[in-house]
C-alpha cells in the first residue's frame, strides 16, 4: 500500500509513491504548465512501478503557500483521487514541509515573500509579516522538499473530509491585512 505525494506549490512539481521503505519520486520544472505535466506524471510513476490504484491508501498534498494555479491544479487532483478512490487526503503546509525538510536542528524559519511582505512559518506556527527584521537570529530555510521527511511527518496529521481541503494561497492572507 502506498501514500501517494503531491507538490505543486512552486515551479517544480513532485509526485511521489511511498510504501514506508521506498520512496519512488518524479520531478518536473514547469513555469505555468502543471495542468499539462501533474496527471501525466501520477500516471507514469504508477504505470512505471506497476502499482494500481487500489495500491493508494493515502493521499498527501501540499496545500501552500505558494502558486496559485499551481495549489488549484494539485488541491484539484488529490481531493478528486481521494474522493473517487474513497482514501484519506492530508494536506501540508509548504513552509511546515520545508521545516521538516532541512538536516539542520537549529534556530530556523521558512518565509515565502511576496509583493508586501512574507509568509513565515517557525516552530509549526504561520503568520504573516511585512519584514523579517523580529526574525534576524533564524536562518531561512531553502524552499527545497525532502519527500521522505515531509511523508514521515505527514503521519503525525490527521486526514481532512476531501470536500474541505483548501488552498492556502500568499494573496489571500495579503488581502486579508
């Protein structure tokens, strides 16, 4: 059985299958294109590792901040998959997956910025601010997921009703200052 792994929250895409040993992981850079590449490539990795999807037990998604087509597109597939398949969905925050993905154990922050300001995540709580001056002692995290690490602390999370996942979008948070 395998938790299926989702990431569309920036440029690259991540589609993984993970049975709690391996960990099988496709990547592709797509600027504006993850509508073209994200079904393409779950249908790939499946096909290329014989794995059906009744092999799906889970699905794991990262639900931003971050792209905004980009979450749609891959909120979009995971809740449809989990809701056909009749599977859990979890649903991640990309700046918490970027934590848990760092080797490093010290004082640490992950920060997406946008036109006004950033969207800070340190010690599992997200807030947003307009400079990261109160933050001056962390050292910021590279927005580069570890698959693994992000699936094994997916466990810790409880699943989330499919028709209730949500997008966790930069502007929205923006709008709402």
């Amino acid at each position: 059985m395998y938790s299926l792994f989702l990431d569309t929250h920036g440029s690259e895409i991540i589609v993984s299958l993970y049975d709690g040993l391996n960990c099988i992981i496709k990547r592709q850079e797509s600027e504006y294109s993850h509508a073209k590449f994200l079904c393409p490539m779950i249908d790939s990795i499946m096909k290329d590792n014989s794995v059906s999807f009744s092999d799906i037990k889970e699905i794991v998604v990262v639900n931003g901040p971050g792209s905004f087509t980009g979450l749609r597109i891959g909120l979009s597939v995971a809740k449809v998959m989990a809701f056909c398949l009749k599977v859990p969905i979890k649903t991640v925050s990309s700046l918490m997956a970027c934590l848990v993905s760092d080797p490093l154990d010290d004082k640490k922050i992950a920060a997406i910025e946008d036109n006004k300001g950033f969207y800070v995540c340190v010690s599992n709580e997200e807030q947003y601010v307009e400079d990261l001056k109160d933050f001056s002692e962390f050292r910021i995290v590279p927005d580069k997921l570890d698959v693994v690490k992000v699936l094994e602390y997916s466990k810790s999370l409880n699943p989330v009703d499919a028709h209730l996942v949500r997008a966790n979008y930069v502007k929205k948070i923006e709008a709402e200052k």
